[in-house]
C-alpha cells in the first residue's frame, strides 16, 4: 500500500466520522475499487507482463 493511498484512505475516514453515510458509502467504494486493482495487478503478473 503506498502512502499516498494511506493518506486517501485517513482522509475518507475522517470525512466518513464527519459527513456520515455518505462518505462511508465513498469509502467502501474506493475499497471496491482498490480491490479490483490489486486482483487486476495479480492477474497481470501471473499471465506475463508482456501480454
């Protein structure tokens, strides 16, 4: 995880505790979206960075 995403993610939890669902609804989305993208990472190396 790099530091930035850490800082992205500090930030959404501090709007989470301040605008309420809302940025929670934010919040698991990114989550989603840092998920896809770690499995897409993984996929990516297995089949060959070449293809």
């Amino acid at each position: 995880m790099t530091t930035q995403l850490v800082g992205d993610v500090l930030i959404l939890a501090l709007a989470a505790r301040v605008f309420g669902a809302d940025a929670i609804a934010l919040l698991r989305r990114l989550a989603a979206v840092g998920v896809r993208a770690g499995v897409s990472e993984m996929t990516r190396h297995q089949r060959g960075a070449g293809r």
